[in-house]
C-alpha cells in the first residue's frame, strides 16, 4: 500500500510539471509574437474566408492577406453576437513583416474588427 502512494505521488507530481511547463510555453510563445507584432509591423487588408466555431465554443474567423509576395491565412476570435462578418468582408490586418505568419485583425475601441 506504501508503493502505491509513492507511486500515486510520483505520477502526480510529474503530471502537474508537465501542465505548468506547457502553460509557461503557451505564455512565452504569445509573448513573442507580441513583441515581434509591436516591434515590426507592417499593415494591409485581410479577406475574411471563412468562418467557424472552435474550442470552448469560441466563434473565429478565417483570414487571408498578401504580403512578401504571397498569401498567408491566419485565424482570430470574434464576437458574432456584436457583429455581423461575412465571406468576403474586408478587414484590417497587422502583421510582422519578419515573419508574416503572425499577424492579427485590428479592432476598434469594443473589440469589434475593423471591416471595411
């Protein structure tokens, strides 16, 4: 019975590492990209191409703009009870020019995207 506790702790221990170690990556990571969007942005317009729901029943829309000579798609939350968007709609977008892969749809003072 002593084994089983120490190994119960044992598992328990390293589970709840593993948890907090992928929280402080998940925290990291978005910091990055922060910085990297506030350190190197560059602006154009994105076309909405789709949209979805997604995890915990978050709504998202699905964007592609140009930029480096290509296409790059990238994907934000959205409030579809505050605002209509559409297929097609056109809407601001920030991106890091050293990395287009980040990128992100601007909104106004609500939160709402800015769509043209």
């Amino acid at each position: 019975m002593e084994q089983n506790k120490k190994r119960t702790i044992i598992t328990l221990v390293v589970l709840l590492t593993l948890l907090f170690g992928f929280i402080i990556f998940v925290i990291i990571a978005s910091k990055i990209r922060s910085n990297e969007l506030e350190k190197n942005p560059e602006y154009s317009i994105a076309i909405v191409i789709d949209t979805y729901v997604g995890a915990k029943a978050r709504d998202y829309v699905k964007y592609k703009f140009w930029a480096n000579g290509k296409f790059y798609i990238g994907d934000q939350d959205y409030m579809p009870h505050l605002q209509v968007v559409n297929i097609g709609d056109s809407c601001e977008v920030v991106y890091a020019w050293t990395n287009p892969n980040i990128s992100r749809l601007l909104t106004n003072s609500e939160d709402l995207l800015k769509i043209k």
